[in-house]
C-alpha cells in the first residue's frame, strides 16, 4: 500500500475513535466542592437587608414583629365595637318604647275624627307625652356616655321624633290654633340646646307629616257642621306653607316631604271651596259669596 494511503486510513480511523468515544464525566473535569448548609432563618434574612449580618441577634432597637402590632390594632378595634354595639342596643330599647307610647298617642289623636270631646282626646294624648319626655331624659343620660357622639347614634332615634313631633305639633294646633315652635317642642320633650336637643330637620319633617292630619280632619268637621274649621286650617296650612318656601331646601328626604304639603294644601283649599260655594261659611251672606 502506498505511503499516502496509509497516512489517510489512520488519520479516519483516529477521527471515527474520538467521535464515538463514550463522554467523559463531569465529575472527572471538576474538582470536589464543598457544600455548606445553612438554617432557614439565617438564609431568609440574608435576602432582606445587606446591612444587617445574616443570623444577626434581635436588638432592643427593633420594632415589634408585624403580627404583633396588626393584633394589637385589631384588639383595640374589637373593643371599641363592642362597645359601641352595647350603647346602640341600649338606645335601641329606649327608642323601642318611645315608639310604642308614641303610636298609642297617635291612636288617641284618632278620636278626633270620632264625635269625641276634645278634651278627652288631648288627656289621652298628654299623658303618652308625659311618657315620652321620662324616655327622652333616658335617651340622653344615655347619650352623657359618649359625648361628641350625638350624630353618630342620632339614626337610631331620628324616625321616632318626626313622628313624635307631628304628634306635638298636631295636638298644639288642637289647643290653640298656632303653630308648635322648636323650642317649644324642645320644652314638651325635655330636651335642651346642648349636647342632646331637637335636631331641625327632625322639627320640620315632623311638621310636614303634621299637615297629612288636616284634610281629614277638616271633612270630618265639616260633616259635623263645624263649617269655619275649613277657613281655619286653610289659613294655617297656607302660611305654614309660606314659611317653608323661605328654606333653601336640597332634593332630600324633607324636599319630598315639604312638596307632600302642597297637596294636603289643595285638598283643603277644595273643602273650603265646597263650603263657601254654598253659602255654609259663618259670616258670609250668600250675597258676599256671589260677589267674591
């Protein structure tokens, strides 16, 4: 074989050798290392600070570990719920019995439309507010617990006293044929300006729901044959409902209650045209009803 040949066979037979030779292992190339294994807490607080040495000792100067200060807070909230949970179901029983002297001083004002003596309705009605007035002294030694607190329990009673006032107010009108001022309201309910009184939303509400009485009563009185009633409520509803247009009221609760009133007003102003109409006014020849 020639010297060439032989040369080319061995330099393949070399190749074929290296290339489907089996892989030498890793190990083989690398030298041993060493493994040093350290506990969880050190190897957490390597990461969160390259300030403070791993596995560094807790110091005084510290803060508390979060979980401590979120219970903490929470406890301090826990109690102040409570509390206030305990003062609301107090007020809550109170305001449960003004309620019902409230609505058995409502059913004796019924009587009104009854051929009953006034008289009789308005001892019925006065003894329920004498009732009410001994609740509303409790409501506020209640309230004497947590000063500066008025409005934030002040839900809890606030339908109570609109009716509570309408009561008042309608009762006052049977009396003297006027209107029931705030402070008089104030007076029959033995409450003060200071930290517990008549809030006036509460006040004008409460006279709002007080004109819902009139129209009834007013047909009930002219069927009895008191036909002058019709005039006297007329002109009461009509400056009641003068004064109440001089308030900038927003488009609330009391908005819908006031806009309420002109209608009781109408139904009024209608009885009194009925009456007048046929010459029943007292005072009035059928002559001046022709001419008016």
């Amino acid at each position: 074989m020639r010297p060439a040949a032989t040369a080319v066979a061995a330099t393949a037979a070399a190749l074929r050798a290296a290339f489907f030779a089996p892989p030498v292992a890793a190990s083989r190339l690398l030298p041993p290392r060493r493994v040093l294994l350290l506990p969880l807490h050190c190897l957490s607080s390597s990461y969160s600070s390259s300030a403070v040495p791993p596995c560094a000792p807790p110091t005084d100067s510290q803060p508390p570990p979060l979980p401590a200060l979120m219970d903490a807070q929470f406890e301090s909230f826990r109690a102040q719920l409570d509390g206030s949970s305990a003062l609301r179901d107090r007020i809550r029983a109170v305001v449960s019995e003004v309620e019902s002297a409230s609505r058995a001083a409502t059913a004796a004002l019924l009587l009104v439309h009854q051929p009953v003596p006034l008289s009789d309705v308005l001892g019925k009605a006065k003894a329920q507010v004498e009732v009410i007035k001994v609740l509303y002294s409790q409501l506020a030694e209640i309230l004497k617990e947590c000063p500066g607190q008025y409005y934030r329990y002040h839900g809890d009673w606030r339908t109570e006293t609109q009716t509570v006032v309408s009561m008042l107010a309608f009762t006052h009108w049977l009396e003297t044929g006027g209107l029931l001022t705030h402070a008089e309201a104030q007076e029959k309910l033995g409450l003060s300006s200071g930290e517990f009184g008549l809030d006036v939303e509460d006040y004008l509400t409460g006279l709002c729901f007080m004109s819902n009485d009139f129209p009834r009563y007013v047909v009930n009185r002219v069927t009895s044959g008191d036909y002058d009633c019709p005039r006297k409520v007329l002109s009461f509803l009509t400056d009641l409902h003068a004064s109440f247009r001089m308030l900038n009221l927003r488009n609330d609760f009391l908005r819908k209650k006031f806009d309420g009133m002109k209608y009781d007003l109408r139904r009024v102003e209608e009885v009194f045209y009925d009456v007048k109409i046929r010459g029943l006014v007292p005072g009035e020849s059928k002559q001046e009803v022709a001419q008016s």
